[in-house]
C-alpha cells in the first residue's frame, strides 16, 4: 500500500512540474477584437508622471522599480535590495539602455526614454555579464566614416545550430489546439529566415522529438522565466540548440495583422501582430541578439498595433555570418562591418532555469509604479 501511495505521490508530482499551456486569444484583425479586451496602453504613462524628470542625486519614490526594470535586462548586475536613491549605478545603466534604443543619453527618466519603457517587447536580456554591443557599431556624430556598420548580435559563445544539420523541425505544444490559419503565420515567419539561409524549416506533429518547441503559456510556466499578462513581455526563445519558443497567451494576438498608422485609436491599445513577433523570436533560435536598428526585425521592442516582419539587411548579415547565405538569394549586397564580440541577448541556458532571469515582465513592474 505505501509504494502504491508513494508512486501516485510522484505521479503528482511529475503533472506539477510540466508548463501549464493556455488557450491563447487570436484575432483575424484588429477591429475583430471585443472592445472588453482592448486596454489603452496610454494609462501607463499616467504611473510614471511622479518620475519624469529624475536624475541622479535625487530621492524619488519608484526608482527602486527602475532599477529592477533594468537589472531584469541586464543593464544592473547588482542583486542587492534596491534603494529609492538615484545613484550611479542607476545613471550608468540608464545611459546604456539609451544609447541601445537610439535615445539621447542624458542619463535623466526623461519623457523619450519613459515613453519607451512602457512599450511591450521582447523577454530577451539586452545586456549580458554588463556587456552590450546593441548599439556599439553606430558611428559617433560627425564621424567622416560613410560604410554600413552593423548592430546585430549573437548569443554568449555565438551557439548556432551544427553545419550538418540545415533543415530543422519544429511542432505545436499539442494542448494550444492551434488552427491551420494560426499555424500559417509561424510557417510565414520561418520562411522569411529560409529565403536568406540554407536552412529550411518543416513542421512535424511529434512534439517531444522536434528541434523547436513552440508554445503559448500564462504567467508561470516552469522557465524561470513568468509571463506578465497584456502589453508587457511578449515572448521568449533560447538559443541553439535549445530550440524553445514561448509565447505569452494573454496577448490579444493578431493573426492577419495590418501597419496601423501612427497615430491612430488603436496603436494606443493591446493588440500584437502574432508574425511580427514569430519572425523575431525565430531570431533567437537561430543564434541571434537584439539590435539597436529601430526598422530591423532583432529590434527588441514593438510597439501596440505595429507590423514589423521584412527582415532588414542588418538581420540578414548577421543570421548568414552564422549559416552563410542561401544560393538563391538575391538580396542586397551591402557589406556591413560587424562589431567586436557581438556576443550580447544571453537568455539563461535550461539547465540554469530558475535560478535567475534576465526577464522583467514589465506589466508587473508597471502594476508596482501603480500602487507607488
């Protein structure tokens, strides 16, 4: 009797452990979507009056958050409890997401970079170990330099997937139940990495022995890496050859996602085109960071509404340093020159999962600036 109670005991124990998947909510369009769901992103800004202007030497309610804000993506290396004191530490790390994200470094919360905190983006870290090429190739204002420079990025020890094996299989965690028209838009977004590489992607119904996992989750999945509901953190990948793809299924996913012009009622509201956000995260499986060019597919965030699935020729010249060029590719030959160890985008290996993460689901770092 006890090793018949013992053995269900681990039973359990095993069901516990295993991601909790969740039916994701998918839309045709933007304007398919019930007005219940669709949450203006602006009220965000209204959290984060107190701290506009801040800077360093002063003492202001919700810099402790900040600082989170940035340690979950790499930019502080300190695990200590933070202060309200906008120190150093703080400057530096806010001058470095700067410079990363094309702003003015000025060191100062001010209302460019809030304005940019707030914007939904990829669970990638930017920075890893406290180094960051994301934006080390830009030549300095009033450089007399006139080539290309690269701002593509690799994984820590540049992983790429082996030289013999050039098709990958990926599959559907089986318990999202997702649609053909749903499965089509993944299918889009690797193809768009095909055309420039000799790789090739096909899907296979076997789950458990494919190269790529891919799966939408709520909240706490078994990663160490938590989602955080709408409009913060909208997906993650591990590097080669780990091969898993999360997705956040609170979003208001939009399968036939259309650019919506600046400006307009809905590019202030939660909805995410799934293929923008497919054909970055592939990025990541492939072996690439994030990069500092705003129209480039590797570019971490991506604002509400917005459609961004045309690799730029940044993306294109860092995946093929990694795999070469696919012969029939016939793109532009523009020659970029690659920064030094471009080795920055680290997510954690699985075997260090849950021990510290580089993500910060930035709608729990908003509900905290709420309560301030």
């Amino acid at each position: 009797m006890r090793i018949h109670q013992f053995i269900a005991i681990a039973f359990v124990l095993i069901l516990s452990s295993v991601p909790s998947p969740t039916s994701a909510h998918f839309f045709p369009n933007i304007s398919s979507i019930p007005s219940s769901l669709l949450k203006p992103n602006a009220t965000a800004w209204d959290s984060f009056q107190k701290l506009l202007g801040c800077h360093s030497g002063q003492k202001v309610d919700g810099i402790a958050k900040i600082k989170k804000y940035f340690q979950h993506f790499g930019y502080i290396n300190s695990l200590s409890n933070f202060t309200d004191d906008f120190d150093d530490i703080l400057e530096s790390a806010l001058k470095t997401y700067q410079q990363n994200f094309n702003l003015n470094t000025t060191g100062v919360l001010d209302a460019p970079t809030i304005q940019h905190i707030i914007k939904p983006r990829c669970g990638n870290a930017d920075v890893v170990n406290g180094t960051s090429t994301m934006n080390s190739g830009k030549p300095s204002a009033g450089s007399p330099s006139m080539h290309t420079v690269a701002h593509y990025s690799f994984f820590p020890g540049r992983p790429r997937w082996p030289a013999s094996k050039t098709d990958l299989t990926y599959a559907f965690l089986p318990q999202n139940s997702l649609t053909d028209n749903i499965k089509s838009v993944f299918s889009r977004a690797f193809e768009r990495w095909s055309e420039v590489t000799p790789l090739t992607f096909t899907e296979t119904a076997s789950f458990q022995s494919v190269d790529i996992k891919i799966g939408f989750f709520t909240g706490d999945h078994n990663d160490g890496e938590p989602f955080d509901g709408p409009m913060g953190t909208l997906a993650h990948a591990f590097s080669p050859p780990a091969g898993h793809f999360h997705l956040d299924g609170e979003e208001n996913w939009v399968i036939d996602g259309v650019a919506v012009n600046e400006g307009n009622f809905f590019s202030i509201l939660s909805a995410v085109d799934l293929e923008s956000v497919a054909v970055h995260e592939i990025g990541h499986l492939l072996g690439l960071g994030h990069s500092s060019v705003e129209d480039s597919i590797m570019y971490p965030s991506l604002e509400a509404g917005a459609r961004r699935v045309e690799l730029a020729n940044d993306d294109i010249q860092g995946v093929q340093e990694l795999y070469g060029s696919n012969p029939n590719f016939t793109g532009p030959s523009t020659t970029l020159t690659p920064t030094q160890e471009n080795d920055t985008n680290g997510v954690p290996n699985l075997s260090s999962l849950g021990v510290h993460g580089f993500l910060l689901v930035v709608g729990f770092f908003i509900a905290f600036v709420y309560s301030i």
